[in-house]
C-alpha cells in the first residue's frame, strides 16, 4: 500500500489531522474546567441581551431576564451553555491554526469566524424564539435540535472552505474536481433517504435500544447510589437514584437526581455514514451494516461518558457532604475527586466530535478503500 490517501494530494495533512486533535483537545479541556463553565454562563447571558437589543428594534414586547427571553407570551426560550456554540468555535479555531498558513491569515480567520459564528448563532436564536411562539413542542424540538444545530454545523464546515478558499484558492476546487460532479449529486441525494431512515427509525429502535445499552452502563457504573436511567422521553434524559438529601424542611427526605437532556441529536451521526457509503458507486450492504453497528456501538459510549459526567458534577455540587444513601442511612455519600468531572467534561467533548467529524469519514474510507484510492488516482 502506498502512503496514506489524501496525504499524497494535500501536503502535511498528517501534521494538520494532528494538530486540528491537539488544538481541539486543548480548547475542550478549557471550556471543561470551572472557569470555561463560568464564561459558557455569562456568554449565555449576553447573547440573549444581543438577541433581545435586535429583537427590540423591530418587536416591542421583546423582553429579557437573565438569559430567558420572551415575547410576551407563555412561551420563553432560555438562552443555556450550550447554546453558546463554544464548542463549535474551538473547532473551528483549532481547524484555523492548524492548517498550514501565515499568522496574519490564522489571525484574521480567527477573529472572522468568532465573529461570524455568534452573528449566524444569534440568528438562530431569533429563528427560535419567534417559532417557539407558534409551533407545537414536538415541531419546535425538532427543528431546535436537528435542524439548527446541525445548520450551525454545516455553516461552520462552509466558513472553514470560505477561509480555505481565501488563503489558497486551488484547495476546493481541487477536491471538487477529484471527486466529480456525479459524487457530489450523489452525495445530495443519498441525504434525503438517509434523513428518512434515520427519522423513521429514532423513536421505535434507535433511542430505545440505545437507553436499555446506557441504562445497564449506568446502573453497573454508579452502584452505591443505585442510578438508573430514564429514557422513554426522547429530548430529555433524565439520570435517577435512591440518594435522599436533607430536604430545606426539617426530618424530611428528597430524592436527588441529575437531567441529562437531548440525546438524540448526536444520532444525526448514523444518516452521515449513511449517505456517505451510499454516495460511493460500489455499495455494498454489508458494509452498511458494519458501519451500522460500529456507529451504534461508539454512540451507546459516548452518551455513557456523558451520563457519568452529570451524575458526577451533581455529587460534587454544594451540600454533598449532606447526602445519605437510602440503603444505609447511616453512611454519607463521599463525593468523587473535584478532577474527575473535568475529566469526563473534557473527554465526552473530544468523544462527541470524534464521533461527528472523523469516525464518518474513516469508517467510509476504510470499507471501501479501492474507490477511494481510485478517486484519488492512488494504486494499491
């Protein structure tokens, strides 16, 4: 076999692969400690004050508290973490300084898509808060998880071209033209079936077998304080357990859980494999299957890396020491290391855009690596 596949057309793309790794790594982990939370929360803030002051122009009942917007009506839309697109912007930014190009072009390619990220985000959030006060909670989930996050993803791959294009003209054409026009349309068309599959198969196979999978991880992860998982509601998983904590009453008990929110929004994961080998004139399905099952196998662990890191940040909130243990009341609850939600943070950022951006593709290359060498005029 000769040198790795694109690497042969596009030079230093091992060095590249491995610094876009180290520079994402790095700005995960900073947005995983304690600091990198505070500055998500204020960042929050201030972009329902920016959503609110547009708004405002046009639309006097605009109203803002906090992070919550609303436009007088019973529906507000709470401006959260991660609705702070950071991570999407280290992406971007580590993509930026990783490619191989002057420093005054990573610098103003940095500046531009921090800029040009939250401009398309607030945006987004406007979008939302004037659906949210029309449509019925199942339409405007669906295009709040799906469609919105996901166009935020893509309109950051069209940002990086856009900057690629900028400061080396002949790099997208290039690729365009390796591949062919009839890849592309392909490509476009194969996304419509997959969506649909993918739509078809979310609420009957894919969540319930993912949160049984999950489920078990969890209860054989987190023995001592009992945890369980409910996953019956689809953009809300909710983590349960028999820790009682001394409720603000006297001589009473509550029960503490952890939310763990959406989790189907990383399954978009599964149409992009999907169209990718689709797209390739050599379909073959076993390959699909494979695919299938590796995606599967990988998402069932993430989403435990990230279960573990919210039932973790809530051993460690204010008052743990407090926390008793239903199955024997008379042993508090030792709280976990203060490093290890940072940790698991960290890890479930870097696991879930692993498992966006470089597990499609490898997976599409490694099941079908004589077309691709073929489409890059490699022999074997």
């Amino acid at each position: 076999m000769t040198a790795p596949l694109i690497a042969t057309r596009i030079p230093m793309l091992s060095g590249f692969l491995i610094r876009f790794a180290s520079w994402a790594a790095l700005g995960f982990g900073m947005l995983a400690t304690e600091a990198g939370g505070h500055f998500s929360h204020g960042l929050g803030e201030f972009l329902a004050q920016l959503v609110w002051q547009a708004v405002s122009v046009f639309d006097a009942r605009a109203d803002v508290y906090g992070a919550q917007l609303g436009l007088g009506g019973s529906f507000t839309l709470e401006v959260v973490e991660s609705c702070s697109a950071l991570p999407l912007v280290c992406v971007l930014c580590a993509a930026i300084l990783a490619y191989p190009s002057s420093w005054p072009a990573k610098i103003t390619g940095l500046a531009l898509a921090c800029i040009s990220i939250q401009a398309f985000n607030i945006m987004r959030l406007i979008a939302l808060l004037y659906l949210g006060q029309t449509l019925d909670p199942l339409s405007f989930n669906f295009i709040h998880l799906y469609v919105g996050t996901w166009g935020l993803n893509i309109a950051v791959l069209g940002m990086f071209l856009l900057w690629l294009a900028v400061i080396s003209p002949p790099f997208p054409t290039t690729i365009f033209r390796q591949f062919g026009i009839a890849f592309v349309v392909r490509l476009l068309l194969w996304g419509v079936p997959a969506m649909v599959l993918w739509w078809l198969l979310l609420d009957p196979v894919l969540m319930p077998l993912l949160g049984r999978v999950d489920d078990g991880l969890l209860q054989a992860t987190f023995k001592r304080v009992h945890a369980s998982l409910n996953w019956r509601d689809l953009s809300a998983w909710d983590i349960n357990t028999q820790i009682l904590m001394p409720d603000q009453v006297p001589g009473r008990l509550r029960t503490w859980g952890a939310h763990f929110g959406d989790a189907t929004s990383i399954t978009l994961v599964l149409p992009l494999v999907w169209l990718l080998l689709g797209a390739i004139p050599h379909r073959r399905p076993l390959n699909l299957l494979a695919s299938t099952l590796i995606i599967y196998a990988l998402l069932a662990c993430v989403l435990w890396l990230g279960l573990c890191k919210t039932l973790t940040g809530v051993l460690l909130t204010d008052g743990a020491n407090k926390v008793f243990i239903s199955a024997n009341m008379s042993a508090a609850l030792s709280p976990p290391p203060r490093w290890l939600p940072v940790l698991l943070a960290w890890s479930y950022s870097c696991a879930v855009y692993a498992l966006a951006l470089a597990v499609p593709v490898l997976l599409a290359y490694q099941l079908n690596k004589s077309w691709w060498q073929k489409a890059w005029g490699i022999s074997g």
